[in-house]
C-alpha cells in the first residue's frame, strides 16, 4: 500500500552559530504514523520541529506539507512546544491556554465566543482536565500542565501534531494518558511525530522512528530499522536494546 | 508652589486650573504607563523602559541643537526618535551577538545616557539664553504641565486603550507563549512592535512630568503591584492601570501640599507604596497570608500526625476507647500539649487523669485522614 506523505523535508541545514545543529536533512515522513524521533542530547531533536515549523530559520532546505510549502499549510499542523518553554506563573486560567489553540484559526483581531469555548471544554475533557478549567496554571503539577498544552494541541484539530517531549518529566499515569490520546490520534488518520527520550518505551508506543545526530541516521517503521545497529550510529556507543515483539 | 493642606488640595483640585491640569496629566501619565508596564513585567523586560527613558535622552538635546525650540512636543519628538533608536539597538544586539538581554540593556542604557549628558552640559556652555529648562527632564517637573500637554497624554492613552482591545488575543497569547504564536500563523515581529512602540511613547510622554531617572519605575511598579491581587491578565492590567493613576493622583496631591516637594519622585514613592502593600497583605501571593497558612498548615499537620499516632495505639486494643497512659506519648516527636489539648476541643479524645482515649469520632477521623487528605489534593 502507498501511502501518502503527510510531511516532507529536503535539504534542511540549521546552524545557531558556525557549527550545524542539522546537517542536510532529508525526511518523509508517511500519513497516519505515530513517529518517535530519538538522538542523544544536541542531536538537533527540538532544532528539527522548530525548523519544520518555521519558528527557527533554516539556513537551507524546504518543508512541505501535503506536497504544499507549509506556510500555506499552517491550518493543518499543531505543536506542543517543551513545557519548559514557558512561564507558568503567567496571570491566566487552564481553559483560557486551551483556547488559545482556536486563535490560528480565527485570525487576528476576532474574539473567541461559544464555539471555541466549547472546543476548549472538549479538548480538557479528552485529557481528563475539566475539573481544573478554571484553575490557574501554577496551580498545576507538572503532568497537569503537560496535557493542558496537549489540550491546546487538540483543540487546533490539525491533521499533524508536532510533540517536544512531551513525557518529559510527567508521572506515570500521566504518560500513560498521554500516549492513549496519540494513539487515538493515530488511530483517527493523523500523524503524530514525538521527540522521544526513553529508549525502552519506543516499540511499545511509536511505530514509526527516525534516528537524529545532526545528521539523519534512519528513518523507518519501528519494527525494521529500531535495532542496535542504528542505536550504535546514534548514540556512539555499543547499545544493546532488546526490541520487544 | 506654596504649602497647603491635602484637604485644601482636594478641594482646589477642582477649581484652580494649574493644579487640576497636573493632576489630570499624572493620572493619565499613571493609568497609561501601568498599563502597558503589565506587558513589560510579564515579559520579563522590566528593565527596557529604565534604557528606553534613558536612551531618550540624546533626542531631546539634538531636538534643541537642531531647532532651538524649548516647545514641548520638538523636544519629545527627538525623545521618541532615539528613545525608539535605543530599543530597536537593544533587540538587534540580543538577536545578533550572544549577549544577553540584560547586557544589551545596560549597554545602551550607559551609551546613551552618557552621550545624552555630553549634549547637555555642552548646551548649557552656550551663550543661548534659551538653554535653560532641559535638564528638567532628567528628573521631571510637573508643574510645567500645560493642557496641551495633558490632551497629548490623553489622545495617546485612548490610542493605546484601543489597540489593545483590538489586538488583546494576540498579546496575551504573544506574551505567553512566543514560539507557539508564531505556529499559528501570526506575525510576531509585527504585536512586537506594536507592544514596545507603546512602551517607548508612554515612556517619553512621562518624561516631563517623572524625568529619565525615575520613569521606569512608573512602568514598574503599579504592575508588580497587580499581579499580587490577581490571577487573570485582564484584571491585571486594568489594576494597573488604576494603581499608576491613584500614584499619579496621590503624588501630585503630596508634593502639591508641601514645599519643595518635586511631584516626580513623590509619585514614584507613592507607586511604592502600592507595591510594598501588594507584597505584604494580597491574599494569595502576599506574604502575610502566606505566612499564616504556611503555620497553619503545619499545625494542622502535627495534629493530624498525632492523631494517627494515638489511633495506632488506640488500635491494638479492641476496645478503640480503652485508656491510655498520656506519657506514652512522649515518644511521639510531633506531640506537645497544646495539641492534646486541641484535639480533646475537638472531641477526638477525652482525658481522665493521666490517661487519655480516642473517642468513636477521633477514631474515625484518625482512619479517614490519609483519604481525606488525597481528595482535598485533586
């Protein structure tokens, strides 16, 4: 079965100084996968989606979107940045980040009304976050805040989620939501790409993966290419991973 | 001006036009600056309008050399050009080199200032009977307030209430999350400019009136001082906004009631004290409330802890209200008197001599805490 590109990358190289953070990266990345990208720390992970996204700009290199370039894809593509990224101490409620995922979607200048709330008090509900609406931000823990942007994400009803570490420093039963959600995602035809952390969990949760060190080491369904031979390349030393299955 | 009362104050604030002019102009100078000192705070540029004032400096001075004029508005005019000169070499210095914002601040603040000073003592060397009156802006003089002066701070404040209701979804979600705006499609550069042009006029609209020293403190403090009162950005601003025009208000009306009280430094003193108040008495983030709680809890926390270490005891008797020795409690690191004595307020425990025993209520509680206490954490 052939199936369609959801997000292709041609050439892309990024530097922050002399030295390239991405080295000519070439990248498909099918419809409808749930993607982990994994890489030592420096590889470019987070570099990679933000250059994708066009928050940080390539020195070379194009991004499409369905075959489109993606500026005019926009309306298609979510991110969940780092959690770190912001400031939780910001004056605002949990519901009122949520809706910030309706704003691209109503342009500049127009308010929110009833739709977008209700959009809103959906997506908390799916992450299990609708007691906390009105709870203000740095009154949550750390998973709670995690899938209040997951929740933001959602609400964007894209056809492709962009995840920075998502997993990064959430408990448990958090992760476990969290991967259901993508799963569900997956399941519904999107495609979700994740930067990835936590080697041992990557056949359980992606099937699809893409090994980054500056360079694109592999790229490829889980259960092909997540072996230690590839880790090896990644990481720079002798891995031994058993994959599961 | 001459001395008066304050009560005499509020009552000429109405009928003698210099006074009700200045005040009216701080007001607005307050309500203004609080305002847009919300979006500085929040994003982490307390610091600009402290280089900004400053950087305005040189403009007012090359104002002067070029026209001669000592009108008000030349003046702020070359105040607003190298005011904004300064900001835009502020943001490409953090964007271009490695240095930090705080660097870059501080760089431009000293260049400018310095370069401003430079101007000025070599204008006050020349024999032009017309120089006197700039170092007025360096620490602001109220009383020169004209109302013209005034209308100029009150078309540009409307002009600032407007565009932010128009734009208020994109700087909120600007100053929250930068990156994720510009995913959405939004162009960040453009809400950028538009916040920090703001800033920039507010800032030289105040310098008459607070002077290049202090101004920064005006952008300052009636923001820090709402975000101690709420959780919502909305209110936040308006607070602010009210804080800086009550600073305004109450300054004038001080330094109005004493001699040689400049209005200036009065106004940001009083600013202060919002702030000071703010820190101690708000009743989330205040330090006062903050305090109570923090012993409270650790009270509450002791005596639920020796609670549950007398049902423990209490347990391995099967009659749960069987006596107890009150020593036995010794051991319990957490146990003073106090707290017996709490507990028995509360009817957990009843005392008889020196024994004591958990009653059919304490027992309960005392098994009911550890639920009790994981709900009241959701």
């Amino acid at each position: 079965m052939k199936q369609k590109i959801a997000v292709k990358v041609d050439d892309l190289t990024v530097a922050y100084n002399y030295k390239p953070v991405l080295w000519d990266i070439d990248l498909e990345i099918p419809e409808g996968v749930l993607m982990a990208i994994v890489g030592p720390n420096g590889a470019g992970k987070s570099t990679l989606i933000k250059s994708i996204l066009g928050i940080l700009k390539p020195i070379a290199g194009s991004v499409t979107i369905y075959g489109k370039p993606y500026e005019k894809q926009r309306q298609l593509v979510a991110y969940v940045p780092q959690k770190g990224s912001v400031d939780w101490d910001f004056p605002t409620t949990a519901l009122d980040v949520v809706m910030m995922g309706t704003y691209g979607s109503l342009g500049w200048i127009k308010r929110p009304r009833q739709k977008e709330k209700k959009a809103a008090l959906e997506a908390l509900e799916k992450v299990g976050m609708l007691a906390f609406k009105g709870r203000q931000i740095s009154q949550l823990s750390g998973g709670q805040q995690q899938r209040i942007f997951l929740a933001r994400a959602l609400v964007q009803n894209a056809s492709i989620y962009f995840m920075d570490e998502p997993f990064q420093g959430v408990d448990a039963t958090t992760e476990i939501a969290i991967i259901n959600i993508l799963k569900e995602l997956r399941k519904a035809g999107k495609t979700v790409i994740v930067v990835h952390h936590d080697l041992q969990t990557v056949p359980e949760y992606f099937d699809w993966v893409t090994f980054l060190n500056v360079k694109k080491i592999a790229t490829g369904p889980v259960k092909d290419i997540f072996n230690d031979d590839n880790l090896t390349k990644t990481y720079g030393i002798n891995f031994k991973v058993s994959v599961q299955e | 001006m001459t001395k008066m009362d304050i009560t005499e104050y509020f009552s000429l604030v109405f009928s003698d036009y210099t006074l009700r002019t200045i005040t009216l102009g701080t007001a607005v100078l307050g309500a203004v600056t609080g305002m847009l000192g919300s979006f500085a705070v929040l994003r982490k540029q307390s610091l600009l309008g402290d280089a900004i004032s400053h950087a305005a400096l040189p403009g007012i001075a090359i104002a002067f050399l070029i026209t001669g004029a000592k009108d008000t508005n030349t003046l702020l005019l070359g105040a607003l050009v190298s005011g904004l000169i300064g900001t835009f070499w502020i943001k490409s210095i953090v964007k271009k080199t490695h240095l930090k914002s705080d660097t870059a601040l501080g760089l431009i603040l000293s260049l400018f200032f310095g370069f401003g000073m430079l101007l000025l003592t070599f204008i006050q060397k020349q024999p032009n009977a017309n120089q006197a009156g700039l170092d007025k802006y360096l620490f602001g003089q109220a009383a020169t307030l004209v109302e013209s002066d005034v209308w100029l701070m009150v078309i540009v404040t409307g002009l600032c209430l407007f565009v932010l209701l128009l734009f208020w979804k994109e700087f909120k979600l600007l100053l929250f999350d930068a990156d994720y705006t510009k995913t959405l499609g939004f162009n960040t550069k453009f809400i950028d400019i538009l916040i920090t042009s703001f800033i920039v006029l507010a800032i030289v609209l105040g310098l008459q009136t607070v002077g290049v020293v202090l101004m920064s403190a005006m952008l300052l403090a009636p923001a820090a001082a709402a975000r101690q009162w709420t959780n919502s950005l909305a209110t936040m601003v308006f607070l602010a906004a009210i804080f800086g025009a009550f600073s305004g208000v109450f300054g004038t009306a001080i330094s109005a009631s004493q001699t040689n009280l400049s209005t200036g430094p009065v106004i940001v003193l009083v600013a202060s004290v919002f702030v000071l108040f703010s820190f101690v008495f708000s009743p989330s983030r205040g330090l006062l409330f903050k305090q109570i709680r923090f012993i409270k809890n650790r009270r509450d926390l002791e005596l639920h802890k020796t609670l549950a270490f007398m049902h423990h005891i209490a347990e391995t008797h099967e009659n749960i209200s069987h006596p107890h020795a009150i020593k036995l409690l010794n051991n319990f690191q957490g146990y003073t008197r106090s707290t017996l004595q709490k507990l028995v307020e509360k009817n957990y425990v009843e005392l008889k001599g020196n024994m004591w025993s958990l009653t059919e209520v304490g027992f309960e509680t005392a098994e009911n805490l550890y639920t009790k206490q994981s709900t009241e954490d959701e």
